[in-house]
C-alpha cells in the first residue's frame, strides 16, 4: 500500500508543479497586462496634459501678477487632470493628491503650491509675489513629472 501512494504522488507530483508553475505564469501576467493597460491609457491623456500644460507656460510668461494667478490656478487644473488619468480615487484633486502622495512620497512638496492656490481663490485680496507664483508653478510642474504626465 505505502508504495502505491509513493507511486502515484511520484507520478502526480509533475503535474502539481507544471499547475502551480502555470498558476504563478498567469498571475504574473494578469499584473503586467493592468500595469499596461493603466500606462496605455494615461498615454493617451499625456497629450491632453501637454497641451494644457502650454497653456500655463504661456500665462506664465507673461509676468504680471494677473497672469501668475490664473497660471497657478490652471496649473492646479492639470495636476488634477493628470491625478484622474493616472485613477488615483478622490472626488476634489486634494483627495487625489492625498492617494498619489502615497504612491509618489515626492508629491508631498506640491501641497503647498496647492495651499498657495487655493488661498489664491478663496481669500479676496490675497497678495501674490513673483518669486512665489514662479515657485508653485515649477512645484506644479515638477509634480506632473514625477507622475509621468510631462
């Protein structure tokens, strides 16, 4: 009896091995194929981000203090449309900025340029220097490269 049972796991064992090897092959590739499919359709988005991201370069280069607000506060609409394309959860770009700041620890800086404009709205008569837009607006920027979208 012992050697029919050594005989027959002998026998089944390649099979168990052959499954189980499978079994990891199709994981592995399931996990590859959403990473490739996730990257695909951001790569469709990134030149919607390029184009608006322009968009805030142009401001930008203006240089009065007019034009820097709205640069700040279009760049902060970028940065949330790049979060949504690459389906960081959240309903406000602050919740999705929360999620992806988990992901990318380098995300943690932005929150300030996103403090700065949402003072920009919400505050009447907030001050704005140069120096500080200039700042935000390359903090915005940095971000949308560190997620990909630039």
């Amino acid at each position: 009896m012992k050697t029919d049972v050594a005989s027959m796991a002998s026998a089944v064992l390649p099979y168990v091995v052959i499954g189980a090897v499978g079994f990891v092959f199709l994981l592995m590739a399931t996990v590859w194929l959403r990473r490739a499919m996730r990257r695909w359709r951001f790569g469709s988005e990134r030149d919607n981000v390029s184009k608006h991201w322009k968009a805030v370069e142009d401001l930008a280069r203006r240089g009065d203090v007019m034009s820097l607000r709205l640069a700040i506060i279009q760049a902060d609409a970028v940065l949330d449309l790049a979060l949504k394309a690459k389906s960081f959860p959240g309903t406000t770009t602050g919740e999705r900025l929360k999620f992806a700041s988990r992901k990318y620890h380098d995300l943690q800086r932005t929150f300030w340029a996103r403090s700065l404009r949402n003072t920009l709205v919400h505050e009447a008569g907030s001050e704005l220097k140069i120096a500080q837009a200039e700042k935000a607006i390359a903090e915005f920027k940095r971000a949308l490269v560190v997620l990909g979208a630039l």
